[in-house]
C-alpha cells in the first residue's frame, strides 16, 4: 500500500481515534482495517481507495468464510464505520453466517 493511501486512511480515522481514550482495541481496529484494505486492493488488482465498492468488499467476505462469527462482526465494525466517514454512499454489506 502506498504510503499517502495508509495516510489517508488514518486522517479519515483520526475521529475515531481520538475520541475518548484511546484503547488496545482501537490501535487493533485499525490496523485490521488497513490489512483488509490492502488485501482488497492486492485481489482486485487496483492501488487507488476510491476502486473499492460494495462488490470488492463481498468478494473479501467470500474470501474469509472460515473465520469466526466474532471477527467478522468487528471487522464489518470498522469496515462500516470507515465508509461512513470516508463515503457515505457505499454501504458494506454485512458478512453472511457460513
């Protein structure tokens, strides 16, 4: 991942980040949404943040059938709330139970 792009997702973050105190499992959040990030953009092939959509991110969710309930509801977590801030026009849609 270039390094203005994990820029970008950190400024887009920082109001997560920053409020309230900051915890274990936010520094964790984080760096699960940079790696799902970067694991969405190696598949598909494009570099550029603004290629992934709604379609990128069910193939991701296919593609990660064999982990726990648990960690695919945090990561839909984070996954929701970076799009919320970064665009609101795409909607993560939630992982199916396997």
């Amino acid at each position: 991942m270039h390094n203005q792009t994990h820029y970008l997702i950190r400024q887009t973050m920082s109001p997560y980040t920053t409020k309230g105190k900051t915890s274990a499992y936010k520094k964790k959040q984080i760096t699960r949404l940079i790696s799902i990030l970067e694991q969405i953009m190696n598949k598909e092939g494009d570099p550029r943040l603004e290629a992934i959509g709604k379609r990128q991110i069910i193939r991701y969710w296919k593609s990660t059938e064999e982990e726990s309930h648990k960690t695919r509801r945090e990561k839909y977590s984070i996954l929701r709330k970076f799009f919320s801030l970064y665009n609101p026009k795409i909607t993560v849609p939630e992982p199916k139970e396997p």
